[in-house]
C-alpha cells in the first residue's frame, strides 16, 4: 500500500470539508484512510506546538539575560525624543530600547527592540500573541494601546495603568488577558 497526497478543502462560511486523494479523480478517502491521516495531522501538530514552546521558552531565557544586562534607557534616545515621552520602565543596549513582554503569568517572555529610527522587532521565535507590558499601577481602570509610545503618551495624560499590545493584531489577545486578569475592572 502506497501512501498518495491528499488535498483537504472547504468553506469557512458555509461548513462542510471534502477530502480528495489526488491523482485519483473522484476517489474519496476510505473510513481507515481518513483515519491515518486524522492521526498524521495530530502527530504534526503537536511536533509543531512542542517546537513553538522550545524556541519560545529559549527566546524567554534571551529576553531576561539581555533585560538583566541592558541598561535604563535614556530619555535622549532618538525615538524617545520623536515621540515625547519618558524612559521610565524601558532599557537599552547598543542604541536600541528594550521594551518588556510578559505573559499571563507575568513572566518575561519576549523584548521588543526599537532603534532609533523606529524600527521594531521582536526576538525570533519568542511569544508575542497575549504578551503585554504594563505602564504604571493598576487602580480603578485600565487601558490597553497598541504601541509602547502611544501607551506611555496615554498613561502620562491620565494616570492610568495602560497595557502595550505591540499591535493592532494582539489587542484582542491582550485584552482576554488583561480581563482574565482584572474580572472586575473597567478596560479600556
């Protein structure tokens, strides 16, 4: 028994999937087919979420020897002075901030690197989905912002505890976790 290339495809929108063996047109998969390959996809997912957290767990051990070894960032940094806000919270090393990640449990998990020309990234293969970093104490509200400066401009204007999502794309993320967090606190 030979094994063949399976094409897997379906609607979103309206449900349903159909599975096809190609280069056998109109042959559908066997009961035992659709199993194996059932437990084939299993196996390789669970591979791929075992290496995500390996890489995810030695970006973290980055993360903190890197924040360990940096230092408070200047508030003369050049994307500090573009955008008018402090240094607190933040550090540097070889001219780039460092902005602190964490996850639900408040660990560090990940940096985001800014240069001074604004550039951004993050340590490859760390966790950014759900990471956040928290300005200030957390009182009677909390808002949540998309990057460090906005959130530094906010929390400097209001005084309020104000969450980085790092993008428009973890907002969401952030915020299940900040109300897991905070069950009872207005968000923002």
């Amino acid at each position: 028994d030979t094994e063949r290339p399976v094409a897997v495809f379906g609607s979103w929108r309206k449900g349903g999937q159909h599975t096809v063996v190609l280069g056998q047109s109109g042959r559908t998969m066997t009961a035992d087919e659709l199993e194996r390959q059932r437990i084939a996809i299993e196996q390789a997912r669970a591979a791929r979420d075992a290496e995500q957290r390996h890489r995810q767990r030695r970006a973290a051990g980055s993360a903190f020897d890197e924040w360990q070894r940096a230092s408070p960032a200047s508030p003369r940094h050049p994307y500090l002075q573009r955008k008018g806000v402090s240094a607190d919270g933040l550090r540097e090393t070889g001219g780039k901030l460092l902005v602190p990640m964490h996850d639900t449990e408040g660990r560090l998990v990940n940096l985001q690197r800014i240069r001074g020309d604004g550039d951004k990234r993050f340590l490859p293969g760390g966790m950014v989905r759900g990471a956040y970093c928290l300005l200030g104490k957390v009182r009677d509200g909390l808002l949540i912002a998309e990057g460090v400066a906005t959130a530094k401009s906010l929390h400097a204007s209001t005084g309020q505890a104000v969450a980085v999502a790092f993008s428009a794309g973890n907002l969401l993320a952030v915020a299940l976790v900040m109300r897991e967090r905070y069950p009872d606190l207005p968000i923002t």
